[in-house]
C-alpha cells in the first residue's frame, strides 16, 4: 500500500465499513457490486488494490450466525418439538438470508479497518 500524502478527516472504520463507503474519505462506494471491491474510489480517487480480506470474513459469518441459527434450533427443538421438516423451512433460509447480509458487512468493516491500520504483506526489510 502506497503512504498516503493527502490530509483527509478521520472516518470511523466501522461505521465506514458498515455502509460499504471508502475508508479514506467515507463518500465513494467499496463494493461494485455484492461482494465485489471496486477499482478505486470515485470521490477521492483512493485506489484499492490493497483491499483483500481473504477468508476473514466468512470464518466470522459462520461462527456468529451459526452461534445464532443452532442456538434458536436448540431452544425450538427443546421447548415445542416440532417435525424435522418445519427444522428446515424454518432455519436453512434465515441461514442463507443472515449469512448473506453479514457477509457484505463484515467484508466492509474489515478492509475499512485493514485501510486504518495499513495492514499489509509481510515483507522482509531490505538493506539500502
């Protein structure tokens, strides 16, 4: 990542990140499309190659909305005891439905964080 020359204002990186807006100025778009970071900024020109968030964000979908999912199974299942089949209609789409939703999320807060801590490769100094 590139040393950043100009003065911008502090964004906050979560709340950046939550609303899917560039980390550098907080107005430009992250995503170009669902879950696809796009070139650069088009506000400020920030350019976000350096944006890679990897598996980060999944491991952490799976773990909160799993923890939630099989959670409310278990508390169905022990208190009412209802058919297998109402299981599946009820927890496989509001699987999908809230893993969709925090992916975007979390993949935002993540590389807007990644941006605030200049998070980068690790790289062996080289002498001059």
């Amino acid at each position: 990542m590139s040393e950043d020359k100009a003065i911008w204002p502090p964004i906050d990186p979560i709340q950046a990140g939550l609303k899917g807006r560039c980390p550098r100025c907080g107005e430009g778009r992250l995503f170009s499309g669902f879950l696809t970071v796009g070139k650069r900024c088009y506000s400020c020109g920030l350019d976000y190659s350096y944006a890679d968030a990897g598996d980060g964000p999944a491991v952490f979908v799976i773990l909160i909305i799993g923890f939630i999912v099989v959670g409310l199974a278990l508390w169905l299942e022990v208190t009412f005891a209802p058919p297998l089949w109402l299981h599946f209609l009820l927890w496989i789409p509001l699987a999908m439905v809230l893993c969709l939703a925090a992916l975007r999320l979390i993949k935002g807060v993540l590389l807007t964080l990644q941006y605030r801590n200049k998070a980068a490769e690790g790289r062996l100094d080289q002498p001059r």
